[in-house]
C-alpha cells in the first residue's frame, strides 16, 4: 500500500490460492485439539516422556496483544506445574526491542510433561524426500529463535521450565497436504538474534529483524514510516527487492545517484572507495583518478584486456587465444 | 572443591586413554578432536610408533603433501631405524628432497613396492587410486576435518579400524560445484569425513585434546569461546609465563603503540579509520608491513616455558595472516620494500597447521563494504587467530561492528544438517568485542 | 564476479544497453530444441496450472488443467504432456551410430574398449528460467514412481501409462541440468546470462522479460525503461505486460482473473452433475466447456508472451558462432542421453529418491572434472573469457624473445628448451608453477624458472603495473621422442602466445568402491538400510485430492 502510494508498485501480494492452501493446511494439522501435531512432535522430540494422549488447549484469548501476551505466560505457568502435555494455539509473547514491547504470534507451543516448552511453526512449503527450500527453512528458523528468546524471558520466571532451542517444523510431506515435521536446531539463529537486539539501536533494523506480522505498540503511522524512508541511507541493495514493499523506490532513487550498489553487493567489494558508475567507468577510461589507487589500476588493467580481447582479431576466432 | 589437574596431567590423561582405545580398543573407529597446538602432530607421531611397535603395521592419511613429508620428518626423528614408506604421486617432484636423506624411508609411487613396511604414509588422494592390496589392519588418519567424506569413501576399503584426528574449528573442505541435493544425507558426499563416520557410527569413542600448548593464556579462553563454545580447552601456559619485550623503545607511532599493548596482554588491534576500500587496501598493507618491521627492528625478543632467557623474535617466528592471495601478494612486496624477509606471508588456508611467535593479520572484514559467507566464514577467522605463541596483532579499518550489523546472518538451513558451530557472524562480533579492549587507534 | 564482469555491467548501466560477455556462444543449441513453458499453481508443489510446448515456435502445444486440485483432471494433464514430450525424446533415442567406450573388463580388472551404439543426437530441452528447471525435476520426481495399471491392476487411482516414463526422462534431464557446461536441459535466462552483462544486478538478471529489455531493448528506449516495464509494467485491469516466466504466476492474475474462472468452472461441473434431463445437461455441458475454454484462454494469455520470449532469445544467442570446445561437451550430453536409453530400456527401476553414498560421490566428482573443464574450455574457446583469467593472473600472453636450446640431466638427455617470454601482466607464477600453452589444439607444458632482472634495478615478482618484465620458462613436453625436438614443437621468437596456469583437460577421479561394497564408515551397502529399497511408489491417499 505504501509502495503504491509513492508511486513504486511492487511485485507483491499472495495469491489466494496460496492462501487458501495454506490456511487449510494449519487448521488440518492443529485439527482434534492438535493430535496429529503432538504425534509428530512426540515423535521427533518426545524422548522420555509418556505419548500424549490427551493435551490441554488453554482458551488464550483476551482483550489487545498485552492482555493476550499475559494471558499466555500465565497458560504457560499452569500448564509447566500441571506437568502434562499442553498446546498453546496462537499464543502471544511480548519481547522488549530498544525500550517498547513487540508482540509475537508463533503458530503454537507445546509445553512437554517435563516442563520444556517447545515452538511449532507450521509452513505450507513441502518437504519432498525429506528436505526443504533451504532459503525459506533459514527464514524459519530465524523466525523460531525470536519467540525462542521472547518464551526464554517468561521461563526466567517460571518454576521447571526449559524453552527448547530445537523447534518443530510442520510441512506437507511431498506431493500430498499429509503433515510432516522436521526438527531445526536454532542456537544459531538464537545467538545472533539475541546479539541484535542489544545491538540495534534503529527501529527499521529492528523491525527487519523480527518476523513479519510483529506488530509495535504504539504503531508507527503510514506517514511517519514514509518520512523514514528518505531519511534512512542508500542502502538499497537487489536483495531487498525480494524482501521489502519499498524496494522498487530505492532502487529508482538507487540509481539516479548512480549507485553501484544496484548491480548488487558484491559489485561493492572489488570497488573500494569508487560508489558511482560514471565514477568507476571515468576511472577505467584513465579520466580520473589516481593510477597508484589499487582498484584504479586494477580497473585500468581491466578495460584494456576487455577492450583487446573484443577488438583483437582474436575474437573472430585466431589471434592470442589458444587455438 | 574437585582438584583441578595441571595442564601436564590433563593432557597425559587424554592421551592416556586415546592410545589406550587405539591399542586396545575393540571400536573400528576413535575420533581425537584437537584444538589449535594442542599436540595433534606428536599424538599421531606417538600412535603411529606405538602400533608399530606392538607389531601392527599401519597406513597414514594425510590430505597434503606437505603434511605427510612433515610426518615423515618427525617419524624419523622419534624412531630413525623404523622402516617407513613415504607412497608418492607420478607427477615431478612429488615429495620433499630432505625425505632422500633419510635411510629408512622408502619412497614410491606403487603400494606394491611399499608392502612390509611397519608405516606407509600417503596423501588421500594417492590413496584413493590404490587397488588390488591387502587391507591394513590400522589406519591413521590426520586432518580429518578437512578431508571431504567422498575422500573417505574412496579410502575406507584399505583399513579394518583407524584413529580420526582433526582440528574441527578450522576451514571445511569444500567444493567447487553445488552438493545442497545431498545436504542432509549422513554421507553427504561434500562433508568432512569425520561428520559422516560418526553420523553412520555414533558410538564411536570420541576423545578430545584439552589443553593448546601453543596458545598462551591470554588467547585460549578468547578462541576457545569463540570458536568451540562446546567443546572448550584451556592454555598449557599460565599468564606470565610468556613474555615478550623490545630492545628499542617505543617511538609513540601507531605500530610501536599497537606492539607494546600486544606484547602486555597478547593481543592488539591497530584501528585505521574508517573507510570503504579495495581489497589490497594500501593503507591497510602498508601499516601490516610497518608492524612486521618495527618488531623485528625493534629486536623483538620472548621468555617462555621453553627457554626463561629471552629468545630474538626473528623473522621465520613471525607470519601476516589475510584472507586473499592478492593481499598476501601485496603484503609481500610492501615488506620486500621495507627491506623485510623471512616472514611467512599468506592467506588462512595456507597457514593451516602452523605456528609462530607473533602473527599479524589483516582483518577479512577490513575496509569491505560488504560482508559475504566468504569473509564471515567462522573457520578463517579461527585459522588466523590461533596461529601465535606470543601475540597477535590485528590491522583494521574501524567500522566492522556496523559492517556486521548491517549484514546480519541470514544462512539458508538444510533439513537434517547437524549444526555446526559457532555462526560466523557472532564469533565475529565475540572477536572484535574483545579486540577492542587493545584497540589502538592510528592515522597513518 | 570479476571485474572485467563488473565493468561490463557498467557499461551497461552507461549505455543503456547489455554488454558482451562472451565473443562466441558457449552453449550447444540443436536445430530442434523442444521449448517448455509451464505454470504450476500457487502454494502446491507439483500441482501444474498449464504449459506450452513445442519445437514450432509458431505453433505451441497448450495444455491446461481447469481445476488443479483434481486428481483427474492433472493426471490428464501430466498424460498430454507425454504425449507432447516423448515421441520428441525417442526421436532422437532410435537414432544411434556406433561408437567406442571405456569399460572395466570385471574378469581382469582391465580397460577394454567395448562396442556400443551412441545416440547420433539428443532431445535438447528449453525452459525459460532457473525455477523452471526446478519444476522439470520437480515433475520428474512426482511422476516417476506413479504406477499404472500395467505395473499393478490393483493400485488405486492408476496414472497414465505414459506418465511414469515421463517422470523418468524429465528426472533424467532434470539431474543433467546440475552438470556444469552441460546442454541437455538448458533455462533461457541462464543462457543469455552467460552471454551478455545488463546494466542491472544477477537477481533481477533472473526476470525472462526485464534480460531481453537490456539485450535488445526497443528502438530509441534505453534497456532501464523497457527492463522496468517489462518488470512492474500492468494494464488498466491491473495485469502485468510482461506476466512472470513461470512456473509461478502473478498473484494478481491469481486472484483478479484465474480464481474468479476457475469459480465458473466449478459451478458448471457442480450443475451438469446435477442436471435432470438431457436437454439441461447440453446446456450445462456447454457452460461447462465454455468455462473451460475462458481458463485455456486466460492462461494461454500469460504462457504467450514468455514462450515468444524464450524463442527471441534462442533467436539472439544463434547469431552467435559456437565455440570450437561446445561440441565435445555436447558429445557428454550425447553419452549421457544414450546412457538413460539403455537404462529405460533394460528395464531398470526408476531413479531413487536419494543417492546412495557411492552414486552421490561419483556424480560430485564428475561435476567438479566438469566444473574445471568447462572453465578451462571456455577461457581457451574465447578471449574474452581469457581476459578474466589473464586478469586474475591465472594466464597471460606474451611475446617470445629468446630460445635457448638445454636438456634434461638424465641417460637420454630429452630436449629442455628455455623460452624467454616478456609480458605486462602480472600472473601468479610461482617456483615451478606449470604453465600450458596450446599446441595443435592439444596442451603443451612449462614451468616457470624465473624472471630475468632487467639492466636497471628492480623488484622482480612486484613490479608496478603495466611494467614489462620476462621471465623464463622450460618446456617440458610435446617435443617427440628424439634428442632434438620435433619440427614446430618449440615456440619460436617473436610468437605470441596465451599461457595459462589451469590445465587444459581433467583427469578424472579415482575409481569408488562398488555400492555393495561401501565402506563401514559410510554405512555400509545400501539396502541393509531399515528404510528399504528406494523405489516404492509414493502412498497413494486420497488426500491427494485436496
């Protein structure tokens, strides 16, 4: 909506089929007060404890995200001292970023008999012979280690209570919407997440962070996130094309600077100090800069070969070239 | 309080119980995990001579040339009338000269020529072409870690049983082509070695190296946390009992500050200010080089467990780490111009293994505007940090805390890979937090 | 990316216009490739929403399926696609000449050269972009372990009897596709990436529509317009002019135009199945085909444009002259295509799900001989590739200046000759470093001896750039047998030649054990696994049917 409103349509959206899809596949797998998600879990994580029979499904709702938030953390704490299995459907965790509350929505948590509180996210990508998109398990797990950490500060509080760093993955098996899980281990994501958050100090760092659909309280307005657009530094780069509403109006403004930066990152990195294209290409011509500059001379070494091996006969099939 | 063994005893003990297994063991596989100079070298060396005196031949692989002549070398030195035959490649010059002067190794490019012999010692890829032989009963195999697991396949057929050493914190084999298809299989044919033997054979003994004779006191805690968060060793030196000092005193410049702040505490980090710049950054090279020239002009000298009466740091004790060949290239010729020789100047993967008194290293992440998986890679980093006896000396553009952040960690994760750690983001990060603690600030 | 890489994309940028990357094309295109552009629908894996296909651009095959969901309705889809894929396949699979391979005799353990027939030439596949290969494989790997009422009259909803066949040749092409510089199964974009640099980033490099907008952009309009265009541009009903190049789609067409079609069609099979008399049932009928024909149209609507996209391309890359080494890979391509014929034939089961240790080995060690070949290949087929190398200090061109005759130090003295070469480039030599240049196409070997000190003082491996220096080389082969080399056989002063530090040609790997005899470290043979033999067809429920 921003995006449009500046005038950049991007490519984004969900089609309904996948929506659709995707919804159907959830209420399936959390169908029967969770059956088939406990087997799974019970079959990948369940080590020692007694198959759930029968789980609790505590009623989490409550009035705006901070009255859901304490609603949660006490369904967890009755369900941790009732020492039997529990699924909590949609809770909401709070976790504090640079001094105001972000609230999270993981798809559920289990709370095992012996009190380790396990995440369950539920995707609608397929795991075919069992391994999946890497890109979008990364995603995952990423998103996992937030509410990991966000359910760490409540189980600070809370009496025989371990969040487990392995989270549960459900994803249709194959061809099929049949369910199946994997399990991700995501101490890794845990350790980088956890370093961001005391790192980073810029809302919009933050809020890349964290996972879609986490939701400030209070919000920022539509204009105030506009005005930030601007203010923050060209830091376009074509990743954010798959990834940000806004990318089509950095990259237009991008590239009016003449950035090198469009043609992607690692363009940067065999550039040094040079940022522009007609300052590279004026560099290469040997217009300006200084030959002793490594990435000049490097440049300059670069547009001759380059321009040799397009003119020389060579290229038209004998020449230097190893015929 | 439970008795904390000295340094001496832990590691007795650990090898104690390694060479036990190895000798008397009924396992077909033991797994040695060995942190940076832990005596990975001297606990093959000592399998190796053990087994043959116990009238067991053996087969050792090694995954470089260069490796395996070392390994030669210092057989002989232990042991110089046991029969050892150094298998050798086709190719010209395919092994050291010094192995021609010593009379008890045999060499050869065929395994039939070698058969009898108490020890052959080989590369795995030599290995791999070698068919039609009686299997060794024993085999030793060393730098596990950075043997790929398709390597192992081709040369499991040639042994029944064989000790795994390896260092698991340095760089991963790899390879030039995509294998994601197979991420996730136990033989994964791109992994190391030793994840799929122990993925196919979990009740393997697994033993582990605890104390870096090598390392000093001020460096182990740092890279143990950083790099082996779970399997954590300690410094066989305690602080104090390595010193480093300088005949000529400071002159206040920036590399005499940085190398009497490392020569205090072990470490230092030369800061130059910030800036976006090419790889062989000249600033950067030229402060590496100043640094290497001004300790060695300086008259650099150490005490240590080996020697209490201060020892020159000579140029052959000191190495510059980087991360690129066209770095090292342009290292070398800003020392050539300083009139430095001597020093080994090369990139992570070529100083793999070695050890010095001082190194200086140029950041990966110095000056980049970006930060790829390359640069980040957990292992590099690892291999450059754990090089020194003495001190490290880190050169660096100020900025690679926000480089980070603006590049967080976004790796794909394959299903069913077990994890490695740590992530190379946040030993990054660990690194630097303590790096600037000894940070000297420098405008050249 | 290499800078001379970089430096054409910023060309481009400047230009307005794509840059070459490549003075030759480094791809074998066949006379008849058969082009496949499918669709698959939203958030299902291997669910197909439609293609089109053909070898005759003008007249594409299309293939629909009005309700994804139906089991039916995809079975007949998949049944078509055979239909429209294999008789193109066994075309080329009846055509073979006789040729010589090879083979491990299991008796002596010798190499002995065995008679076989190779195919004369191979199906050659075209989808327009990297997740189009994706989706090849993705179909394969659905389709494969099927099975029809031939195999088994009991199982439940047999499929086609074509479309297990199907299933194993686009498997086939699919894991052919992974083998660097191979031809079989090729994606539009990755073809004209290789070729030409935009003024744009790789990823946006992977829009069909945006890559031709910078190759051949329209008169008078600079390649960042149309690419934009071509990119974000919609009409008034909100509908891209340049619909993605599949498998996915817009969600916009998703949502505005497909959903509201597929609705229609549902409701008129839901009618005609409750019709009560025949004169209704007519009416419904030809609502229902009506129906259908509204979603043929609308996706033949966004299949169109991408398929005249994918021919434009094949149109831009054939003005091109091929480069002189792409034949011998496509002789691979050839091996390879035959190899799955002799299989298919033999009766052999399907593809496994997964490599077992030692086939996953092998292909691993086969695509890095063929990574470094095709690097090597293409850097010997076409300077501009060369320039890269020469850049990166992995070959240089020199001058020679001076020969002088030396021999080796052994019984029969062979001919050593040293070649002074003087060069601006600054190559990675060092001591011994071999070095190879090409002779009568075949490689000829050096190594390095040393760089010769000019009259004044100089650093000598450091020199400043642009700077001449010479260095020495000792040329070690390729000189015939006698003590005086073969006539022509030793460069020559005032030649100037290419030397690079890579090898010309790969030797292949070490043989791997037999699967049945993998190693304990590797889990010993395949089989005695608990999960069982590989090939068991998928279960069949009727969750299938969503």
């Amino acid at each position: 909506m921003l995006a449009t409103s500046l005038g950049s349509p991007a490519p984004f959206g969900q089609s309904q089929f996948a929506l659709v899809r995707g919804n159907a596949f959830e209420k399936k797998v959390k169908a029967d007060g969770g059956t088939e998600l406990l087997r799974l879990l019970f079959e990948r994580l369940g080590s020692g404890a007694d198959a759930p029979g029968e789980a609790t499904v505590p009623d989490l709702t409550a009035a705006g995200p901070a009255g859901r938030a304490a609603r949660t953390a006490l369904a967890l704490r009755e369900a941790t001292a009732a020492g039997g299995w529990a699924l909590l459907d949609h809770p909401m965790l709070a976790l504090e970023v640079a001094g105001s509350p972000a609230y999270l929505e993981p798809d559920a948590v289990v709370v095992h008999p012996d009190g380790t509180w396990t995440v369950v996210e539920i995707k609608s990508f397929p795991m075919v012979d069992s391994s999946a998109d890497a890109a979008k398990v990364g995603a995952a797990a990423r998103q996992s280690a937030v509410y990991v950490l966000a359910l760490e500060r409540i189980a600070e509080v809370t009496e025989g209570a371990e969040v487990g760093h392995r989270v549960l993955l459900v994803c249709p098996k194959d061809f099929s919407n049949l369910p199946t899980a994997s399990v991700v281990d995501v101490r890794k994501q845990r350790a980088v997440t956890r370093r961001q958050l005391t790192r980073l100090t810029r809302v919009e760092d933050i809020a890349a962070a964290l996972p879609e659909g986490t939701t400030f309280d209070p919000g920022c307005s539509p204009e105030e996130l506009g005005s930030a657009v601007d203010a923050v530094p060209a830091a376009y780069a074509p990743e954010c094309l798959a990834a940000c509403e806004l990318a089509f109006h950095c990259r237009a403004k991008a590239r009016a600077e003449g950035a090198v930066e469009t043609l992607g990152r690692s363009v940067r990195g065999e550039l040094g100090g040079l940022t522009t294209v007609a300052g590279v290409l004026a560099a290469a011509a040997g217009k300006e800069g200084d030959p002793a500059d490594p990435t000049v001379a490097a440049l300059r070494r670069a547009a001759a070969l380059r321009a040799e091996a397009l003119e020389s006969p060579g290229s038209r099939g004998g020449g230097a070239a190893c015929h | 309080m439970t008795a904390v063994l000295d340094p001496g005893a832990a590691a007795a003990r650990a090898t104690d119980a390694i060479l036990g297994d190895t000798l008397r063991g009924t396992a077909r596989g033991i797994v040695v995990d060995s942190p940076p100079g832990a005596g990975k070298s001297t606990l093959v060396v000592r399998a190796a001579l053990e087994l043959a005196a116990a009238g067991r031949p053996l087969m050792v692989v090694a995954q470089t040339n260069s490796q395996v002549d070392d390994l030669v070398v210092r057989l002989a030195e232990k042991a110089p009338d046991l029969p050892v035959g150094r298998l050798h490649s086709s190719d010209s010059d395919p092994y050291d000269k010094v192995l021609d002067g010593l009379d008890n190794v045999r060499k050869s490019a065929k395994a039939a020529d070698l058969a009898g012999l108490d020890i052959v010692i080989s590369t795995a890829a030599k290995w791999a072409h070698v068919k039609n032989v009686e299997p060794w009963g024993h085999a030793i195999v060393d730098e596990a870690y950075q043997m790929r697991s398709d390597a192992l396949l081709a040369v499991a057929g040639l042994f029944e049983r064989a000790l795994f050493v390896g260092d698991p914190g340095q760089l991963d084999p790899f390879s030039i082509v995509g294998a994601d298809q197979w991420a996730g299989l136990s033989y994964d044919p791109s992994a190391s070695a030793v994840s799929t033997l122990l993925a196919h054979n979990p009740e393997l003994p697994q033993h582990r190296l605890p104390v870096s004779w090598r390392l000093p006191a001020s460096a182990a805690p740092l890279v143990s946390d950083a790099f082996y968060p779970f399997t954590p060793f300690r410094s066989g030196t305690d602080h104090g009992d390595r010193r480093m000092s300088f005949g000529v005193p400071s002159d206040g410049s920036g590399p005499d500050r940085v190398l009497d702040e490392a020569a205090e505490s072990g470490w230092g980090l030369l800061e130059l200010p910030a800036r976006h710049t090419p790889r062989t950054d000249p600033e950067a090279v030229r402060a590496v080089a100043l640094v290497v020239s001004r300790l060695l002009d300086r008259g650099g000298a150490a005490t240590s467990e080996r020697s209490p009466a201060p020892v020159p740091v000579t140029a052959d004790r000191v190495a510059v780490g980087t991360a690129h060949r066209d770095q090292a290239a342009a290292v070398r010729a800003a020392l050539t111009e300083l009139g430095v020789t001597g020093v080994a100047v090369d990139t992570a993967n070529r100083l793999q293994g070695r050890e010095f008194d001082v190194t200086v290293i140029l950041h990966p992440l110095s000056g980049r505007p970006d930060a790829t998986a390359f640069h980040l890679e957990t292992g590099r980093l690892c291999v450059l940090a754990s090089r020194h006896r003495h001190a490290c000396v880190v050169v660096c553009r100020e900025g690679v805390a926000d480089l980070l952040d603006e590049h967080p960690s976004t790796e794909p994760v394959q299903l069913g890979v077990t994890v490695k750690f740590p992530d190379g983001w946040e030993a990054n990060h660990a690194v630097l937090a303590h790096l600037r603690e000894h940070r000297v600030p420098w405008r050249p | 990316m290499s800078l001379i890489t970089t430096l054409a994309r910023l060309e481009a940028v400047d230009s307005g216009r794509a840059q070459p990357l490549a003075t030759v094309r480094h791809r074998h295109l066949t006379d008849r490739p058969l082009v496949l552009v499918p669709l698959t629908t939203a958030g299902e894996a291997g669910a197909p929403l439609g293609a089109l296909v053909g070898t005759d651009r003008a007249a594409p095959r299309l293939i629909t399926v009005a309700q994804p969901r139906d089991r039916d309705l995809r079975f007949a889809f998949l049944a078509e696609l055979a239909e429209a894929v294999l008789p193109h396949i066994e075309s080329y699979a009846d055509a073979g000449e006789p040729a010589e391979r090879n083979e491990t005799d299991p008796g002596t353990g010798k190499k002995v050269k065995v008679e076989v027939e190779l195919c004369t030439d191979a199906a050659q596949l075209i989808v327009p972009s990297r997740a189009g290969i994706d989706f090849v494989r993705l179909l394969g790997r659905s389709m494969r372990f099927r099975r029809t009422v031939e195999d088994d009259p009991d199982t439940p909803y047999p499929a086609p009897a074509r479309v297990p066949l199907l299933g194993r040749w686009l498997t086939h092409y699919g894991e052919r596709a992974r083998v660097p510089g191979s031809s079989l199964l090729l994606a539009a974009t990755d073809l004209l990436n290789r070729h030409w640099a935009t003024g744009q980033s790789s990823l946006e490099d992977q829009h069909l529509g945006a890559l031709l907008a910078w190759i051949d952009p329209p008169e008078g309009e600079p390649g960042s317009a149309a690419a934009l265009r071509a990119e974000a541009g919609r009409d008034r009903a909100g509908q891209l002019f340049c619909p993605p190049a599949g498998p996915a789609t817009d969600p916009a067409f998703d949502n505005r135009l497909l959903a509201p079609a597929i609705e229609r069609y549902d409701r008129a099979r839901t009618a005609l199945a409750t019709a009560e008399d025949g004169l209704a049932a007519d009416a419904r009928l030809g609502e229902l085909s009506g129906a259908e024909r509204e979603i043929r149209s609308l996706l033949a609507g966004v299949l169109r444009p991408t398929w005249d996209a994918v021919w434009r391309g094949l149109d831009l890359l054939a003005e091109l002259p091929e480069g002189a080494r792409a034949e011998d890979r496509w002789t691979r391509d050839r091996w390879s295509f035959t190899g799955h014929r002799d299989r298919v034939r033999a009766g052999e089961p399907p593809q496994p799900r997964r490599d077992d240790a030692v086939t996953a080995a092998q292909k691993l060690a086969s695509r890095e001989t063929a990574q470094a070949q095709l690097e090597a290949q293409e850097a010997l087929d076409d300077p501009l590739v060369l320039a890269g190398r020469r850049l990166a200090g992995e070959a240089f061109v020199g001058v020679v200046t001076d020969v002088e005759m030396a021999y080796s130090e052994s019984k029969r003295p062979s001919p050593r000759p040293l070649v002074t070469v003087r060069t601006d480039e600054r190559p990675h030599l060092g001591e011994r470093t071999k070095v190879y240049r090409s002779l009568d196409g075949k490689p000829q070997t050096a190594e390095f001896v040393a760089y010769v000190p000019e009259e004044s003082e100089g650093v000598l491996d450091g020199g400043s750039a642009d700077e001449e220096i010479l260095l020495v080389l000792r040329i070690t082969d390729r000189m015939g047998r006698g003590k005086e080399p073969a006539p022509g056989s030793v460069p020559e002063p005032g030649d100037r030649f290419a030397w690079t530090l890579f090898e010309h040609d790969q030797r292949g790997g070490p043989k791997l054990p037999d699967p049945e005899d993998t190693p304990w470290t590797h889990g010993g043979p395949p089989g005695a696994a608990a999960d069982g033999p590989a090939e068991k067809p998928d279960p069949v429920t009727a969750e299938d049917l969503l």
